[in-house]
C-alpha cells in the first residue's frame, strides 16, 4: 500500500544547507527549497549536478549562466537546468526563490560544497 502521510514544512523551522538553501518538503522523486533574501554576489564557480533543477523567482534579480548562454531572472519568472549542464548563479539584487529538484539534491549531501 502507498504511504498517503502528509506532513507540513514550516520554513522557520527548516535545516539550513551549506550553501544558504532551506530544504522544504522532500519525497523519494523530488525535494524543495528555498532560497530566502540571497544578497547579491559575483559568479560563483560553475558546477554540473547529477540532477533537474526547476526554479521560480519569488524577489530580486539573478542571472542564470547556462552552457554558455546568460538568463536574466526577474519575478515571476521560472528557468530549469537540466542534469548534467554546466551552470552558475549571479545574484543582481536580495534574491528569493524556490527551486525543486529531481530527484531530491540533499540526498547523500550532494549539495555540500
């Protein structure tokens, strides 16, 4: 029988990861987490991860640098990386955002850096 348990996150009370993120809900296929009033930065360096990230931008401006392409992201807008694509983050102003990745990115702390 599938488990049907439905639990609530409250992000006040959620642990912190390595690099800021605050983990939400998290299943077998996918997790969330937020990125909460990020301050603006410099590139940071540019990584591949073995999984799909999708994103919404809640505040604030960042810029996506993707296998070679520049996305400005604004609210209300959405992006996704694909595994295993070469990308970076620079964030232009406070930033909040939400991203879900599959399957879950705090698995076996793949998201330590």
């Amino acid at each position: 029988m599938t488990d049907t348990t439905v639990q609530k996150v409250s992000s006040s009370h959620s642990p912190k990861g390595s690099q800021g993120q605050i983990y939400l809900a998290s299943g077998k296929r996918v997790s969330l987490r937020l990125w909460r009033d990020e301050e603006p930065t410099e590139h940071k360096s540019a990584h591949r991860r073995d999984y799909e990230v999708v994103g919404y931008v809640i505040a604030g401006r960042a810029e996506l640098h993707i296998e070679g392409q520049t996305i400005r992201l604004e609210p209300g807008d959405s992006w996704l990386v694909p595994p295993g694509a070469e990308h970076s983050y620079r964030i232009l102003e406070r930033f909040t955002a939400v991203e879900a990745t599959a399957p879950p990115a705090q698995v076996h702390g793949r998201d330590e850096t």
